[in-house]
C-alpha cells in the first residue's frame, strides 16, 4: 500500500466558536517578560509557543493571561470571511504587543469553495484538477458546500492568496502563517489519495519546462527511449511550452499509457520525474518537477509578502507555515495521523499523542520523533525554530482531549518538556476552532501559565540549540536524556526526561548520567520546571568523562553545564 499522499483527517473546519469570555484592557508587559513584539520580533528569540486560532473577526482573552511570546496562528481566513479589511478585528493587536506578544495572521493556502469567486469559471480555473483535466473534489471534508483545493501553479490563485494576506498585513500582523502549502496533490478520497491531483494545463507546461531544463541536450529518439514518448507527443524546445497542442502533452501521455487514473503507479516512466509530493514537506533533498517548482511558487509568496510589509511598513514580515517548508522565520509543524515523520505498518506515522486505553502512555518517548524533525527543518528551512502544535480535527486531538484533567498535565510536562529537551518548542495549546473545549475550560489554563513559567525565565538555555555529537549514558530505565548544544557559544545543556509513567508519574533516584564531552565544564546546576530555583548536583569530571547523579527526577530537569 503507497503512503498517502494526503492528510484527510486534518482539514480545517469552517466552524469557529466565538469568544464568549470579556476581553481585558490592555496593560503593559511585565519588564524583561520576554522577547520584543512588534516591528522588532525576531522568532529566534521565542521560547514560549501558544496555539489559539480565532476567526478573523473574533479574539482569545486566554492569550493574554498565558502571556506567550507568540500565538502561531492567532486568527485564521477561511473562505470569503477575511476577503475584506473590515472583516477583521485588528484592534486586537495593540492588546497583543501591549503585553509583549507577537500576533500571526494566517489562513488556508489551499482549500476553496465556489462562493470564494464571483463565478463558477473563476472557481474552475482556481480548482485543481486531475489527469482528465476535471477538478477535484474534496468532500471527505464533510462540508455543506462542495470544497476543493486552490492550485498554486495558478498565477492568479497565487495573486488570491496575496491579496487577502496583503490585508492582514495593511492591518498590522507581525507574521502570516498559509496552512497547507502543497496539499493540492493528494487526488482526495475519489481517488483513494493516490495522487491524482494537479495535472492542470499551468503545471503541465511547466513539466515542460523542467524537462527541457533538466535533459536540454535531448533529442526525439532520447525522449522515446526513456520515457516511451511517440512522434506525436514529444517534448518539443521549439514550441512553447504552454501549447499544449503542438508540445508534450502530459495528460495524453498518461491516458495513452493507461495511467491516467493511477498517474503515480510505479508502472510509469515519468511518475518519479513528476514527483510525489508529501502534505506539509518540501524536501531539500527532492527534485522532482513537482517538489521544485512548489519551492518556487512558495519562494515567490513569501518574497512578495516580506517585500510588501517592507515596501509599505518599513518591518521585517515573520513568515510560518505548518509543517517544514523553506524560507521561513520558523516552523510549526501539526501533529497529526498519517504523517510521514516515522514509517509504520498502519501508514499512521509517529504517535504524537500517546495513548492505551483512554489514558496517557508516558512510558513512550517522542525522541527520535523529534530529533527527526529537528534534523529535517535544519535540511529543509535552516536553523529556524520550529513549534510542534496539535492539529484538529482528528483522532490525536481526540484522545488528547478525552484525557483526564492530570494526564493532560503530564503530557505536557513529559512530551512538550521532551521537545524542549531535543531542540523544539510546543505549542501550547490553548483553543481550536470545531467547538473543543478550550484551555480554561478544560482547567489547564492555570497550570499553562504557571508551568511556562520555568521557559519563559530559562529561555537563554533554549535558543539555537543543535543535537550534540556526543552519546549520554544513563543508568536508570526509562529516561529519555540529550545533549545540546548552543551555536555560536557552544554552551551545552543536558536534559533528562523521566518516563517512567504508570497513569501517573513515579520518579526516579539516583539517575546517573555519563557522557564524555570535549572538555570538562567548570561548574554544573539543576533546573527543572519540577522545582524551584537551582540545584547542584554530585558530579565529577576527568579526561572529559563526565558523571552525574541526579538525586532525584520528577518529569524532567535540565543539567546546565558551566
């Protein structure tokens, strides 16, 4: 069975509650709290994430008492609402810098529906289509009105996408964070996601385009021999390549090889030419027509973005997206089923919400999970952060939700501090937009705000931080433990992250850690989000071998080396 090239059970809903809670005055932000918002938000300095989407209109008074450093996707323009400037509540963006945070629009890059446009023919030439040329439906979405995908390689769905983020930007965001880049290309549940989706007459002449490119030296006998074309469809440098009369033609290529129904079937000779392309990924090691000529699209939105809020506001413009995508500020990746993050017999992906039985499985780690994503943002995107949140709706966001009250703690106090631990940052979260129960409701938003605590005044130790080289022993079962380090002052931090978890947490004693580093540290101390202050642990160094007890590990402490 092929992985599925898309991510069904993720769309996001067109239903969003409103905020019933009053929203508070501004106030100023406590001095020091954290990084600058505003024109001067740099996402380097970020440690705190939250996740609350409002409709464009609407406003989460949670934020204000979190107090994050940003909400990775404060507002969200779905369908028509967001098309106009007085759609938004943009007021609420002096609340958000008056409080230090930073305030990222956003909104769906890919989904649409027939009353987006002023015609049916306008909805059409947006729409994606198949390998007959038809659009694609995707009603696995389970919306009243038929909802398809955009597509990119469309110079004026492109200018669509523009136009309603250029209004969030006239309207003061310090970011724009586009859902779902490259969704366009799963084929849907018609087609049993095997896709058969973006064979349009834009990217077909640019197939041309890439193939000329790619093989200039080619000539008609090359392109029959490799690739099985005839006389009468080849690829052709002295026709333009959008005629798709009198140069290749892709979709006939497909439907004479009997392909066009399965245009990704192994059986193929242009299929990997063509790519593959993976929801939410653009893979710096892929160069498949379809996987380069999204980077170039995308590269393209977010220069005219970043360029626009420079050319009329003087700023910098943050740029996010979910999943790991290039030419980023950072990163956040929505933990979903069916992701591509770990190969699994059940093609789910990794788990990033554990469960057996309706309750927690904190007994598993998330390590390699995470590092994976590390390593893959750092090929991909560069050293940008990247936040790691919960999508909805889907069965993750489910089992987290049916959790009971304390193991929602525990997750987060051992899964969101184990992304902390390997380099990335969670997203708290806080509200969704299909009616979940937000923060406050469900009784964590207390504990949200006294738990960030710790990050927020330790966020030095979590800035541009790498997987160190160097292997750490331990000698306890069921301890996750990473070695960081800084870039630029090669400061190392050592983090330990008990899973040792029966419907609840039973810490650890006598937690010894080696680890054989490039020099010996001058003094070590303890930090953990568990206690207060710092502690110094019993420890010794020599020839670089480092050793240390941990008296005592509750859910997770940080080894600071001096």
């Amino acid at each position: 069975m092929p992985r599925r090239s898309g991510t069904p059970h993720r769309a996001l809903c067109a239903v969003v509650l409103a905020v019933m809670l009053p929203v508070p005055p501004a106030a100023a932000a406590p001095a020091g709290s954290g990084p600058p918002a505003g024109r001067d938000a740099r996402a380097a300095d970020f440690a705190v994430f939250g996740f609350s989407q409002s409709d464009v209109h609407e406003e989460d008074p949670q934020v204000y008492e979190l107090v994050p450093d940003v909400t990775i996707r404060a507002i969200g323009k779905w369908s028509t609402n967001g098309d106009e400037a007085a759609d938004y509540n943009f007021e609420q963006i002096r609340r958000y810098h008056a409080r230090g945070i930073t305030f990222m629009g956003s909104g769906t890059a890919s989904v649409i529906f027939p009353h987006d446009f002023a015609s049916t023919e306008i909805f059409d030439d947006m729409s994606t289509r198949d390998a007959e040329n038809n659009p694609v439906p995707h009603d696995e979405f389970g919306f009243p009105d038929p909802a398809r995908r955009g597509n990119i390689f469309n110079p004026r769905y492109r200018d669509y996408l523009l136009d309603w983020a250029k209004i969030q930007i006239d309207g003061g965001v310090d970011g724009i964070n586009l859902d779902e880049v490259n969704a366009g290309f799963s084929g849907g549940q018609k087609y049993g996601f095997n896709g058969n989706e973006g064979f349009d007459d834009h990217a077909i002449a640019d197939f041309n385009r890439y193939l000329l490119a790619k093989y200039p030296a080619f000539t008609a006998a090359d392109w029959k021999s490799r690739f099985g074309m005839t006389d009468d469809n080849l690829v052709r440098p002295d026709v333009p390549a959008d005629d798709l009369t009198g140069n290749f033609n892709y979709r006939d290529y497909l439907r004479a090889g009997g392909w066009h129904l399965d245009p990704l079937n192994p059986g193929n000779p242009m299929a990997a030419e063509w790519g593959r392309v993976t929801a939410n990924r653009m893979y710096a090691d892929d160069h498949s027509f379809t996987a380069s000529y999204l980077r170039r699209y995308w590269k393209e939105l977010v220069d005219e973005l970043r360029a626009y809020a420079r050319d009329s506001a003087d700023r910098h413009l943050l740029v996010s997206s979910n999943g790991l995508l290039p030419y980023v500020d950072f990163n956040s990746v929505g933990m979903y089923p069916w992701n591509p993050d770990e190969q699994t017999p059940d093609f789910r992906g990794a788990d990033y919400v554990p469960v057996v039985d309706g309750h927690l499985n904190g007994a598993k780690s998330l390590q390699a999970n995470y590092r994976y994503l590390k390593e893959r943002n750092r090929e991909i995107a560069g050293d940008v952060p990247v936040a790691v949140f919960i999508d909805w709706p889907n069965d993750m966001m489910t089992n987290y939700q049916n959790l009971p009250l304390a193991e929602k703690r525990d997750y987060w106090q051992i899964f969101g501090a184990e992304a902390y631990a390997n380099g990335l940052f969670p997203a708290f979260h806080l509200r969704d937009t299909v009616g979940g129960p937000t923060a406050e409701q469900a009784g964590m938003l207390g504990f949200f705000r006294t738990y960030t605590r710790f990050y927020r005044e330790h966020r030095a130790l979590y800035r541009g931080n790498a997987h160190a080289a160097q292997q750490v022993r331990v000698s306890t079962g069921n301890v996750a433990a990473s070695l960081l380090v800084q870039r630029g002052s090669g400061a190392r931090t050592l983090h330990l992250v008990n899973h040792n978890y029966q419907r609840g947490i039973i810490p650890q004693t006598g937690v010894d850690v080696r680890v054989e580093l490039p020099s010996c540290p001058r003094r070590i101390t303890l930090v953990s989000p568990d206690f207060a202050g710092s502690r110094v642990p019993a420890w010794s160094c020599r020839h670089s071998r480092l050793s240390v007890t941990v008296d005592r590990l509750d859910y997770y402490g940080v080894l600071v080396l001096g």
